[in-house]
C-alpha cells in the first residue's frame, strides 16, 4: 500500500511541477510577446516623428513650379 501511496504523491508532484513549468513557459511567451511590441512601438513613433520633419521641411519651401521649358508637349 505504502508504493501505491508513494505513486499517487510522486505522480501529484511532478503534475504540479509540470503545471508549474507551463506556467512560466505561458509567462516567458507573454513577456517576449509585450517586448516585440513595446520595440515595434517605438519604432512607429520613430518612423512617425522622421516623417513629421520632412513634411515641415516640404511645408517651408516653396511649391516647385513649370517653367516653359518643363511642359510636356504633345
């Protein structure tokens, strides 16, 4: 009776342990899942502000006009 009680408590321990690994496994997923996003976020706001300064940089200058010698002649 003793080794069918012993089972039953080795078996307990390793479903908890294997519970518990899943667990941090699922965490560990989570997390690197949160970090791609927080980079990707960044990198949009980057890209974002890159762009904003170009625009203003366009917005300052003058629109670009045709001189004669640019107009397409069909």
């Amino acid at each position: 009776m003793s080794d069918k009680k012993d089972e039953k408590i080795n078996k307990s321990i390793s479903d908890l342990a294997l519970e518990n690994l899943k667990s941090m496994q699922d965490m560990s997923i989570t997390s690197s899942a949160y970090g791609k996003i927080l980079v990707l976020t960044e990198l949009k706001l980057h890209i974002q502000t890159k762009i904003n300064e170009i625009q203003a940089q366009m917005d300052d200058k003058e629109p670009l006009r045709l001189t004669p010698d640019m107009e397409v002649k069909s």
